[in-house]
C-alpha cells in the first residue's frame, strides 16, 4: 500500500491533521511530524518561552533529532505531501523537500511556493494537488498496485 508523507511548517499542524484523517478514513497509510516537546501544544508553530531554565542547545538539540527522525519517514514513503497555505516553506520543510527529491519520491504541494529564499524548490514538485484530489491519488495508486499483484 502506498504510503503517504505529509510535509510543511508546524504552522500548519491543524490543516495537517485535516488531511491526514481524509487519508485515514480512505485507508491509506501516512506519516505526520509531531511537534517537539518544546512547542506549543495549542499552537505547534510556536515554541513554549515556559522553558527559559532550559539552554538553547538543549532545544536545538531536540529539534534537530525529531527533523533528522522524520527525515527517514521521508525516505520511506512513497508520495510527499507539502501542506504550505499561501505559499509558505520554511528550512525545515525545505530539507524535507529536498531529501525526497534525492530519494526519488514524487513530491506534491497544496500551493505554489512563494518564498523568495525557496523558489527554485518548485522545481522539484510533481504538481499541485488539493487534499482531495490526493486522497483520490493514493487510491488509484492503491488500485494499481492491487492490479499489478
């Protein structure tokens, strides 16, 4: 079955969980980051400023492991999700882009990239896709896979 990777800014965490319920109830797997343990658990794109005891390599360090961990998600999936409303790509979303071009995986975007600093990434996108028409992707793909068996 195909797997789907859903990418973007924690920014986005809500429009993400969206998303991946739609792929849930068609019965198609995926992936979604997890915010770190120093955000916002109402708000996943802002860090806690609760944590001021704790030094900033410490939060650095945490960050790192979770992009690094989810990195590997990348790599194991068969289709990339970019979730970036009005455009948006931030860093770590543009790592993830570029992981799962080097890996070969096709990579779809809910919106053109508008950033500036991330333009020349639109390259690396199969096309845009709405959730739907995602879902519907994953499910002809699902379809074929079961024909070709």
């Amino acid at each position: 079955m195909q797997r789907v990777c859903i990418i973007g800014s924690l920014k986005f965490y809500k429009r993400m969980l969206d998303i991946s319920s739609m792929l849930a109830r068609n019965g198609t797997p995926f992936s979604i980051p997890m915010p770190g343990k120093y955000r916002d658990p109402k708000y996943p794109g802002k860090y806690i400023s609760t944590y001021p005891s704790v030094p900033f390599a410490e939060k650095l360090k945490e960050e790192g492991r979770r992009v690094f961990a989810y990195l590997e998600r990348v790599k194991r999936s068969d289709l990339i999700y970019l979730v970036n409303p009005g455009g948006y790509v931030g860093l770590n979303t543009a790592v993830e882009i570029s992981c799962a071009f080097e890996n070969k995986k096709p990579i779809y975007a809910l919106d053109m990239i508008r950033e500036a600093a991330s333009l020349f990434l639109m390259k690396f996108i199969n096309g845009l896709i709405s959730p739907e028409e995602l879902v519907h992707l994953s499910l002809q793909q699902q379809e074929l896979q079961l024909v070709a068996v």
